[in-house]
C-alpha cells in the first residue's frame, strides 16, 4: 500500500491520456488570501499584505499533493489594486510552478455599496520527473527522463460585490483551455489540458456582542470534468484577536459520497502585525482508511497603506 499512489501516478503519467483534475491551487485557508481563487479581491483590504501559504495533503500516502505560495496584495492610487502570487504543485512525479498578476478596480456604487472587477495574467511551468519515481524497473526507458512543457501563459479575470457586511464574488482563474503537450524526440508522450475553474463564493459578518463576530461563507468550486464541491466556513473571531470555526466540504454528484471532508481552522494576531493561520483536515471519503488528516499553515504581515480610505475593510476578510 505504501508504494500504490506512486505506481498508480505513474501509470497514468507513463502512457498517452487525457488527466482531468483540480489544477488550479486551492487552499482551505482562502479567506486568508482571497486572491487565490479571485483577482477583484485584490487592493480589497484597508492595508498592504504579504504572505505565505503551504498545504501538506493526505498525510501518509506516498507522493500526496504539496502546495506553497508566496503573495503579495497592494493597494494603489485611483481605486486600483495590486496581487502577485508564486505558487508551487506538487503530485508525485508532477511539479507545476505558476506566477500570475493581478490589477483590480474598486468603484463605489453608493454610499454602501462597492464593486471591484479584476484581471489577471500568468505565466506556469509543467515538469514530469520520470526519472525520481522511486521503486521502479531501473531498465524501463521510460523512467530515465524528465519533460518540460515550456513556459505556458493564460489570463483570468473575476468580480466582487461587496458592503461592509456581506459580499459576493465570482472568477474564471483561466480563462484560456490550454492543451499541454509533451512529445520529445525519444521520450514518453504526456498530455494534459487545462479545465475549466468557475468560482463563487459569499459571506458576511454579524456582530454578536462587544467582543465576539460570526462571519460565516461559503465557497461553490465547479471544476469541468470533477464533482462539484462546497465549501462551508462558519468562522467565529474574538476581540479582533484570534479568529476559530470549523470548515465543511461536500460534493455535489450522486456517485460520490455528499460529505467529503471536516476540519478547523484558527488564525491569531501577534506582534501588531502579524498573522498565524492553521488548519486541520480529515478525509469522509474512502481515503480515511489509508490517510487521516491534511495540514495548512499560513503566516501574513500587514502593514498601513498611505492612500486615502477609499474602499471599506469588512472583517470578514481575515
């Protein structure tokens, strides 16, 4: 079992086929950074942010998915904002790395109400390490190469309606269906085509006393070729200090199972500045017999912008 994921992965790598997956990052921390899945959120906070984010999926199986990212999110003059994100994939033998851009502008509708349209540029690089898949014939040809797909280039674009109690968004991460192809002289051929990410998510936050906030959402993931999922954050925070809830994630398909996965997420403020994100994932689906638990941690620094107040900061963006 503990070499079954490796082999299955290179199957599925070694022969000519279409791979359908998630192949956008996506973490369950995305109300730490909301870039992640929409360019409009960018500039959407009353400061300037920089982060950085790692998942460590499935604990216990060989070769599970690893995530990191490293981002950036800026307010500008004239309503405009700035993100910049580097993110880094990892399945198996398949490291993706993607870099990608994005500009926002805030309007105020009225006095309340705001709404910000983004867009995004990106630039990502697929790599296969045939030759690292560990515990394979050392004499089959097709393990002693690794392939390139080059440098590859999309576009995004997403909107976000907001006020300073509830919001609305919705994004096309890639807007461009690229087919990735990789057939050098002499080598195994891999294929793989970008699907299709639609996004839309929601939330709002509710004052329960003096010292406490309730600020559920709610994340829609249609990915084209994979069940649809929903994301559920009933996120509790105290005295603009720590920050506390649970996360739900179900399926939306009658072949799969409805719940897919519990966890918890927590996020303190330390030093004025700082932000300590954490959360913990358990599997409902048939990887609970073999793996128990996905890890996230996340840590942020945030520090005051000079431009003037223009776009209200809910604290439902944690």
């Amino acid at each position: 079992m503990k070499h079954m994921k490796t082999y299955i992965l290179v199957v599925l790598l070694a022969f000519p086929a279409a791979l359908y997956s998630q192949q956008e990052p996506m973490y369950g921390q995305y109300i730490f950074n909301n870039t992640v899945i929409n360019p409009a959120q960018a500039g959407g906070y009353a400061a300037n942010r920089f982060g950085v984010l790692a998942r460590q999926q499935w604990i216990g199986i060989d070769e599970a998915p690893r995530n990191e990212s490293v981002y950036l999110n800026l307010r500008l003059p004239r309503q405009l904002g700035l993100a910049a994100s580097l993110y880094q994939d990892r399945l198996g033998p398949e490291v993706g790395i993607q870099f990608q851009t994005d500009l926002a502008y805030h309007a105020r509708i009225t006095e309340r109400f705001f709404l910000s349209a983004g867009i995004r540029g990106m630039a990502s690089h697929l790599r296969v390490n045939l030759a690292d898949v560990p515990n394979v014939d050392p004499n089959n040809p097709y393990f002693k190469q690794n392939l390139s797909s080059g440098l590859l280039f999309n576009a995004g674009a997403g909107l976000l309606a907001y006020t300073s109690k509830s919001y609305f968004g919705i994004s096309l991460p890639k807007i461009f269906r690229n087919q990735i192809g990789i057939n050098q002289p002499g080598q195994v051929e891999f294929r793989k085509k970008e699907n299709l990410h639609l996004f839309t998510y929601a939330g709002s936050n509710l004052n329960m006393s003096e010292s406490f906030m309730f600020m559920p959402s709610i994340l829609f993931k249609y990915i084209d070729g994979a069940p649809m999922q929903l994301d559920l954050n009933p996120i509790f925070g105290f005295k603009d200090l720590l920050d506390f809830g649970p996360m739900l994630r179900t399926n939306l398909h009658k072949d799969n199972e409805w719940l897919d996965g519990v966890g918890f997420l927590i996020g303190l403020r330390f030093l004025e500045n700082w932000y300590l994100g954490y959360m913990y994932e358990y599997p409902l689906t048939n990887l609970s017999s073999v793996t128990k638990q996905t890890h996230e941690i996340s840590l942020r620094f945030t520090w005051g912008s000079k431009i003037d107040s223009y776009i209200r900061s809910p604290r439902y963006f944690l």
